[in-house]
C-alpha cells in the first residue's frame, strides 16, 4: 500500500472521529434498511428451500388423482390402469362422541393402503398409525380429543358406525393448522365408509387415488399427457412439484407485503443517507477548500470522503445483515399457523454478504451526489463568501440522478419480482420527491415575495433562516415529507388489508349453519329449530349442475379449443346453485334486470356473479345447464356483485322462483342461538336424529378467522413499526445533522446581542414550520397514495384512518421541535468564544 493511500485512509480515520455523532446517525440509516431486507430474504429463501425439500412429505405420495364426483367410466379406466397404491374418500360430516354427548363438524377421511409412501401419519401411540386398518379403529384429531375429554378407548359414532378410538392424530400430510381447526380431520378404515350412509345425494365428497413412481420418472411431461384427459372427465392429476409450486406462489404473497415494507425501510435508509451527507458535505466544504489549498488533489480530497462513506457502509451493512439474521428466526413462529410444515432455518454467508454489498452500494450510490461537490470545491471558497456553491456539472448530476433510478428499480424488481409494482413504486417515489421539493420551493418564493415586515424580530428572523444562503429547508422538508409518507402509507395499507378481511356479526344474522339437508328431512329440522325457540333465518334449496353448452357451443368442445378465453372451471365446474325472488344483503345488482319468478312461456332468466362475468359471459347469451341428467336451456338476465367475505351462502347462479322446485335438492338451513350451550344442544339433538347433515357453528369460525387476523396484524403492525423507528431514526438524523450549521448563526445572533430566550423563539418557530410543512404534505401524499392503492390494487374502498393525522403530524412535527432545540443547547449553555473554539 503506497504512502498516499496511507495518507488518504488516516485522513478519513481523523475527520470520521471528529464528526462521530453524525455519521453514527447516519449509520443507523443503513443498519435498519439492510436488517429489514436481509430478515426477511433469508425466511423467503429457507422457506421455498422446506418447500422443495418437502414437497413429497406434503402430499404424501409422488402424485394423486382426484376428483369431487365418482368416476366417470373413462375416468375410472385411466386410474386402474395406473394402478393406484393407496385411496380415500373423504367428506366433511358430524360426528358424535357417546361417552360425553358432544358433536364436531369434521373431516372424515376414509384410507386404504399404506398411504402416505412419504412423510409419515403422527400419532399417539405411534404404533396407532400402522395398526388403525387392521384393527378396525379411528385415529381422532388431537385437538378434538382435549376439546370433548376423549382418551384412547372410547369410541366415536360417524354416521351409522361406531369406532373404537385408536390413537390421537397429530399430524399426516395434506393438512395445515388453520384447515383442521376449521374442520378437525378423523381417520377410519375405507371399508367402513359405506356402512356410514353418509355419503347420500348432495354430500360434498372427494374421491382420492395415490400414487408413487421411479426417481428417473418424469413427472411434467406425464402430467402433460394425462391432466387433459384426467379434466375431460372432470377429475384432476396433482404431482408433488406442482403442489410445491402451487405452496410457494400462496407464501410468495405474504412475502411479497413483508419485502414491500422492507424495501420501506431501505428507501428510508437511503433518504436518511442522502439528506445526512448533503448536509455533511456542505460543512465540510470550507476544511475541502483548505486542504486543495495546501495541495491536495481533487482526487484525494474526494477520496476522503469516499472511503469514510463506504467504510461506514460496511460496517452498517455488517451490522445489519446480523441483527437481520437474528430478527427471520421470529418469522417461523409468526407464521407457523400459515404452513403445512415446521420451517427449519439454515444460516450461510450469502445473505451476510448481500448485506455488506448493499451497505457499501447504497451508501456510496446516495452519498454521490452531495459527495460531488467536494470534487468542485474551489480553493478561494476558504475566502469568497458566496450564496452560491460551486455547482457540479449537469451531466454529472444527470448521471448520479440515473442510476439512482435504476438501482431503486432493479432493488423494488428483486424484491417484488413484478416490472409493473416496480416501476409503479419507482415512479410513486419520484413523484412524492418532487412534490416536496416543490412545495418547499414554492414556499420559499412566496416567503420571499410576501415577507411580513412589520412581524416581530423573533419571527421574522425565523422565517429569514428558510431562505438564506446555504438553508437547508428544501432538504429536511423532503427528507421529513418522505419519511413521513412512507410511513402514513404503510398505516393506511395495513387498515385496507384488515378491513380486507373483516368479519362481522350481528344478533340478527345466521350463526349455524345445517348442510345436506334432504328434502324429506327439511320439515322435521325446521320443527327441532322452531321448538327449541330459535328462528329459522333462511331455508335456501340448493340443486347441483353444470354447464352443457355456452353461446351455441358445448362445454366438450370448448375445454379442447386453445383459443378460447374462458376458464376451465368455468366448464368443469359442479355449480351448486339456488332459486329465489330476491337478492341477498351480499349482492349489488351490476347490469340487467332481476328476474323474480320464471315464466312458463320465455326462457329463463338467470342471474350470473360478476366474477363468472369476467370470462365473457354477457347479458342475454345463452346458456344450458345439465342438471342431474335433464338439459335446462336459460338466458342470462342479470349480473350481480357478491361479497363472497360474508359468512352466509353465496351463489355464482341464482334462478328464479319456480324454475327448479321439481329439481333433485337438498337444502342448506340457518339459524341464530343466543349462546354456547342452546347452539350445544341443537346441534346434539340433531346429529343424534339426522346423522347425514353437517353444522357449522360460526361463534367457532368467528374465533379461528379473528385469531388468525390477530396474527396477520402482529405481522402487519411488526412491519410498520419497524419502518416507522427507521423513520424516525431518520428524521433525527437529518435534523440533527444541521446542528453544526445552526451552531455559528446562534453564536452570531448572541455576539451581536440576542438573547437566548430569542434564540429559542427563532430556533423553535423555524423547525415548527419545516416540521409541520414536510409531515403535512407527506400525509397528504400518502392519502393519495394509499387511495390508489385500494382502488387500483386491492380493489377496495379507501375510508382513510384519523390516526396520521390526530398522532404523526403533531408527533413528528414536535420531534422535529425537539431535535431542533437540542441543536443550539451548546450554544444557550456556553459563551460564544468558547463554542466556536470547540466546534473549530
């Protein structure tokens, strides 16, 4: 290392000491940004890496038919002949626990084989999970157990057939934490599902067939051959791969939020930097301009404050990807209720690194354009006092400026792996940028134009301060402004995703729900309802179809055209359907006119969902369902907007009354009990009279959906608050590093006679101002934003929350105050000459 580099390096070393406190601030910037990013990439990797990892444990099996009817003959013929391994009907049902009375809506999955070939059945005795076939008994879900006191022993009743209890289950594969408190799953042998005479007309039912194959077998292509010919008899083929792929494009939608609000944070690790090297450079132009007197080069000079900045985005990258390191390990546990396995976390260098990288890239990268000027420094700025610095060139700034851009786009690119957000968050930022910036210059010339003169000493010296030489107002309104807005929209995006997901009750609405309802049995569960003095809130017929032919043409033939531009649900679908007068609280008519009864003479007038819309479907077009066997031809007459977030029946057809009394239904009836014990009772009366219906008590689902919500707004608020101490951090090193500029104009005004009691009315009246300006305009700012947001993205409407308003605008505008104050206490404390000897 030659003499000079030495030089360059000890230069940077004494003049980092020297200014410690303000490039610690500056620092912290950068550690929060890059913890942020790197906790949150390092889960996004470990968790696709279990996901890959334990693809075949999940299914359980290398790849599964399935289909939501019986076989089709055709069906049947391409399953045999692949020689399944193992199968399963399975149902949701009621079942019943004789030692206690107690009753669960549960899933009923009915094996045979050795199922599952990977991962294994968890259960207490472990022994339960190889004998349950041959024994003839059922393994009950762990939590279902502890909930109604059942050990090992007692039976259970599914339908017809009592089981002796085998074992607790405490996990197989398939299933994830939130679906089995929804619907715990119980496990029997499948010779005894026809005993159970649970699986009548109307059942929601799934037929299974599992299977595995050699390592070399290759499963894409195959899955290419079979899968059409496996949909054109409305059935499906599932290899583990696509499942695994199907699991990382769920998950990739909680990270995606999560690395948004990380790239937050890191957006206002790099404001925190600009603005403090800004500030930092222009005190530092002077001891440039001495130094190029006393013959250093542009370069070295540039150089010293080069290597300053990028060690210090090293050691702040360093830093941060550690503690980023240490903060993922929470992610498991956060969202452990979301996966179908354990995630197991594995530590390497790479994302220690990226870290590091991203330190040094973006300090320097942020840092250029302030740090520019030290390249065009002249030494006569040692005696020339100017308002104006030596500028950089403009092609200079042009390029700092471009690349900038870019690395904030090809950054929000990695991150949300989508050109269209990308450019969208790139484009936000820079329009927020320019509006602060030009609402502070805007205010700078008015202040100019309609100086108040006849103000007060204290005032009008305050307001003299946002536009004389060397202000810093432009700078801290946008740095505050920014700041500021990312936060505010970080709060109002987190009430459009909670509202998002709101659930709400009222004593008035339904909250048990009774399935598979047979026509026959209908009167007799409204009388057990009606008896118990409970209301029947609706009674809705509900008739199983699907669509035959579409505008002229079949469904077969359109599943085969290429071209086509509806869905294949659309045309597999089993739509199960209703008939009524009316529209539901849940419905807003879109187009068309609501048809109430059917006319014996015209065609009938259906009602499609807006969603079914979307695939072309259009008022008037012809449609003809085959319902059970008989073709119904009907015309589309309306197009409604469901809300399909309400917990009550939702339909994507609705037919008038009198269209399908004659049709084979079943019926889905609610009610409302005022509390556990009534809603205990109904359902154990009626399970033990009709063991083929399912209930669903809502006062559960209501607990489970808030429980779950509870952790996504952990997560959610987690996030913001984190960003929100970024900003703050931020704010407070941007204000603070103006202290040493403000320190000489206090020192001044009390040579020349201030008081500090004036001092501190000038001092407290200027941040008051650039406080209240910057957060005001960045709220504002952000309410346009986040309105965007809802409308364009999450397609919802936007009722903005007080909380920016009512809390962030005074508190930050009073942080500002605060950190303002701080700055002139050497000042107020000591005597002039001997703050000017400290701070030369």
């Amino acid at each position: 290392m030659s003499k000079n580099t030495i030089w360059l390096f000890k230069m940077a070393w004494k003049d980092a000491k020297a200014s410690k406190v303000r490039l610690l601030l500056f620092m912290a910037s950068i550690i929060l940004g890059i913890a942020a990013v790197v906790s949150i990439q390092l889960f996004s990797t470990n968790l696709k890496d279990n996901i890959k990892l334990q693809s075949k444990a999940l299914m359980g099996a290398d790849y599964n038919i399935n289909s939501r009817q019986e076989p089709t003959e055709r069906a049947q013929a391409i399953i045999d002949s692949l020689q399944p391994e193992a199968r399963e009907i399975n149902f949701v049902s009621m079942i019943a626990f004789p030692k206690n009375g107690g009753t669960k809506l549960a899933k009923v999955r009915g094996l045979e084989g050795d199922f599952p070939f990977y991962g294994t059945i968890d259960t207490q005795p472990t022994s339960a999970a190889t004998t349950y076939q041959e024994l003839g008994g059922a393994l009950v879900d762990a939590t279902l157990m502890l909930q109604f006191d059942v050990k090992a022993g007692d039976s259970i009743k599914v339908g017809n057939v009592t089981l002796p209890v085998l074992g607790t289950l405490k996990a197989i594969p398939g299933s994830t934490a939130i679906s089995t408190s929804v619907a715990p799953p119980i496990i029997i042998p499948y010779r005894f599902l026809e005993k159970t005479e649970l699986l009548q007309f109307g059942s929601r039912k799934e037929y299974q067939f599992f299977y595995t194959t050699s390592e070399n077998f290759d499963l894409e292509q195959f899955e290419k051959v079979i899968d059409p010919q496996l949909k054109a008899e409305k059935a499906d083929l599932d290899t583990h791969t696509s499942t695994s792929q199907r699991l990382g494009q769920r998950y990739d939608n909680v990270g995606k939020f999560l690395n948004l609000a990380a790239f937050v944070a890191l957006l206002l690790g790099c404001i925190g930097i600009a603005s403090s090297v800004h500030i930092y450079i222009k005190e530092k132009l002077k001891s440039i301009a001495v130094l190029k007197c006393m013959g250093a080069s542009r370069l070295q000079s540039f150089l010293i404050f080069l290597i300053q900045i990028a060690g210090i985005g090293v050691i702040g990258g360093l830093v941060g990807a550690l503690i980023g390191v240490g903060v993922q390990e929470l992610f498991p546990y956060l969202l452990k209720d979301f996966l179908p396995f354990s995630v197991e976390i594995s530590i390497s260098a790479q994302p220690i690194l990226i870290g590091v990288f991203l330190g040094l890239f973006m300090s320097v990268l942020f840092a250029l354009l302030p740090l520019l000027r030290t390249w065009y420094v002249s030494p006569l700025e040692v005696l020339r006092v100017n308002e104006k610095e030596s500028p950089e060139p403009l092609k200079v700034r042009i390029f700092v400026i471009a690349a900038v851009l870019l690395f904030l786009f090809m950054f929000s690119y990695w991150l949300l792996r989508d050109i269209g957000y990308a450019l969208g968050f790139m484009l936000a930022t820079l329009i927020a940028f320019a509006a602060l910036a030009g609402v502070a210059l805007l205010c700078i010339k008015g202040l100019k134009k309609y100086f108040p003169q006849r103000w007060g000493f204290t005032a009008r010296q305050s307001l003299l301060n946002l536009f004389r030489p060397n202000n810093q107002t432009v700078v801290l309104v946008v740095a505050i402004g920014l700041g500021t807005c990312l936060i505010s929209t970080l709060y109002f995006t987190k009430d459009i995703l909670l509202a998002k997901t709101e659930v709400g009750q009222s004593s008035e609405s339904a909250n048990i729900i009774i399935l598979d309802v047979q026509s026959d049995q209908q009167d007799a569960i409204e009388e057990r309802i009606t008896t118990k003095g409970l209301p029947i809130v609706n009674s809705i017929p509900i008739v199983t179809m699907r669509i035959h032919k579409i505008k002229g043409r079949l469904a077969n033939d359109l599943r085969q055209d290429s071209t086509k531009q509806m869905r294949n649900w659309v045309l597999n679908h089993e739509f199960r359907s209703t008939y009524r007068d009316t529209m539901t609280s849940s419905e807003e008519l879109l187009e068309g006119e609501w048809t109430s009864h059917a006319k014996t003479k015209d065609p009938i007038l259906v009602s499609i969902s807006d969603n079914l819309a979307e695939d072309g479907i259009s008022i008037g077009d012809a449609i003809t369902f085959n319902v059970q066997g008989v073709l119904m031809e009907t015309k589309v007459g309306s197009i409604r907007k469901v809300d399909w977030r309400q917990l009550q029946p939702n339909f994507n057809i609705v037919f008038p009354a009198g269209a399908l009394e004659q049709a084979p239904q079943f019926r889905v009836i609610s009610t409302n009990a005022k509390d556990a014990s009534t809603s205990a009772a109904l359902q154990r009366d009626l399970v033990a009279e009709f063991p083929n219906v399912s209930i669903i008590d809502l006062r559960q689902v209501y607990t489970i959906i808030e429980d779950i919500l509870d952790k996504v707004s952990w997560v959610i608020n987690f996030m913001a608050f984190f960003s929100i101490v970024t900003g703050i951090i931020v704010l407070i090193g941007s204000v603070r590093t103006s202290k040493y500029q403000r320190i000489k104009e206090s020192v001044l005004l009390r040579t020349l006679g201030a008081k500090n009691a004036q001092i501190l009315k000038i001092t407290a009246l200027e941040y008051l101002f650039l406080g209240l300006l910057g957060s005001l305009v960045g709220i504002i700012l952000a309410l346009l934003s986040s309105l965007c947001l809802a409308l364009l993205l999450f397609n919802e409407p936007f009722t903005p929350s007080l909380i920016p308003f009512l809390v962030f605008l005074p508190g930050i505008t009073l942080l500002v105050l605060g950190i303002g104050l701080s700055n002139i206490q050497t000042v107020l404390r000591s005597s002039p000459l001997e703050v000017l000897r400290r701070e030369g």
